[in-house]
C-alpha cells in the first residue's frame, strides 16, 4: 500500500498508523477528560511524525483502560465532550482517525463502541461490538450490524473490535459489503497472542482485504496487554507487526 512504512506514499495508496497506546487506569470524570486529551496529543503527534498519514487508528479500550467499569458518569456519548474532542483533533490536525468509546445506555448495558471520523471530523462509521467476550465483558451486544464507510484516498474501511474477528462471518461481511481494508481493534492480554496473528492472516487472505489490526499494550498495575499490532496484505502475508512483551 506504500513503501518505507509510509515515507514514499504510492499515488493509491492509504497510510495507516497503530497506536499501540499504554494501558490507562480510568476512575473518575476527571481520568476521562485526561485520557481524551492524552489521545488528542497523540493524534497530533501522528500528524506531525508522518504528514504522508491518512488514518490513525487508537486499540479499543484506549479511552477508558480494561477495568470493565460501567459507572454511568463515565460513559461516553457519541454527542459528548470526548468524541466532539477527537474530531476536533481530526479536523485541527487534516487526519483521519479510528477511535474506541464505551457509550451510555439507557436500556441496559453499556456499549462497546468504534467510531471513524475523516479529516474534517465528521462521523463516516459508527459500530458497536457485536460479540462480547462473555463473561469477561459486560458490555450489551451491538446493534447496528456490521457498516462500512468509503475511507481516505479511495479506500473502503470497515471496523470490528476485538472478539469479532474471531469469527470469519464477521470479516466476511465486511468484504462483502465492499471494504478492502478491515480495521480491528483489541485490547488483548498475551494468552490470545496465537489465535490473534492466526486470524488476522486468515481474515485476510480469505477474503482478499488488508487487515490492521491494533492492541493496546502495557500494564495498569493488574492487567497487561500484549501490543502486537500488525498490518496483513491480502494474500496473508504481514506487512508489518508491532511488539511488547509483559514482563
């Protein structure tokens, strides 16, 4: 899709960036509000270290860390102060992004949402995690399918989170509807590092679509996630992976 990570960009191609983010420990509002601006940062950052990147793409739970907490005050909306936050960041730094929320719901569980937004900060795809890893996750099954949107430079993107992608159903979907690049984003611990890369290379390879594919890594002081972000051309083969070793 491009040559030397991204320096010498082709004319079609589409330069992806995985923030393999440290893990964050999210109590309160005011962690929520620390945190959003800490992603914020980072989305300038990308910006700034590659002006030839077109989407930044954050691991899900970067926003609100693995506590699994579902305390209402810190629950997002998708018309809250963190995502209007996010696309202003977007827009103020002309990237696309890739962002994990954990969104209010009035009528049960909380949602484990993923949201895109383009270069000026509009909303393309809003996505809600179809398979919670039960019993792990507390989170109420989406409900909004499987969408996806057109993406920077002729692109078509689609979006899963983490426990999707271990069915090819999901992966399916998303190249039948059209999508030659499937985002995944995890917040994996390092006992799924194998069925992690396995599936990845199978998501791509059997359906013909680059996959990438981002963890969040680090400890919190009780939970440790394994990095390994990683980039899979359509024929299997990894283009590139990310590491971190707990200790």
């Amino acid at each position: 899709m491009s040559g030397l990570g991204g320096l010498n960009k082709s004319p079609d191609g589409v330069v992806l960036g995985l923030v393999q983010l440290q893990l964050p420990n999210v109590v309160n509002p005011d962690d929520l509000a620390v945190q959003t601006q800490q992603i914020c940062g980072m989305v300038a950052k990308a910006r700034r270290n590659l002006p030839t990147m077109d989407l930044v793409v954050f691991p899900e739970y970067a926003l609100h860390g693995l506590s699994m907490d579902t305390n209402p005050e810190i629950m997002c909306h998708l018309d809250g102060p963190e995502v209007s936050a996010f696309s202003a960041a977007c827009r103020d730094n002309q990237i696309w992004g890739c962002f994990s929320i954990m969104e209010y719901n009035p009528h049960g569980n909380p949602y484990n949402s993923g949201i895109i937004l383009d270069d000026k900060g509009e909303l393309r795809l809003y996505y809600r995690k179809l398979h919670p890893w039960i019993p792990v996750e507390p989170w109420e099954p989406g409900n909004l399918g499987i969408p996806v949107c057109e993406g920077p430079n002729g692109s078509t993107l689609a979006l899963i989170i983490c426990h999707d992608g271990m069915f090819p159903e999901m992966a399916r979907e998303c190249a039948y509807k059209g999508a030659d690049i499937l985002l995944r984003t995890a917040g994996y611990t390092s006992p799924i590092r194998h069925a992690w890369h396995i599936t990845n290379q199978a998501n791509a390879f059997c359906n013909l679509i680059y996959t990438a594919s981002v963890c969040m890594c680090g400890s919190d002081g009780t939970f440790d996630s394994m990095g390994e972000g990683m980039i899979v051309n359509y024929d299997g083969m990894p283009l590139g992976c990310g590491k971190w070793s707990p200790k």
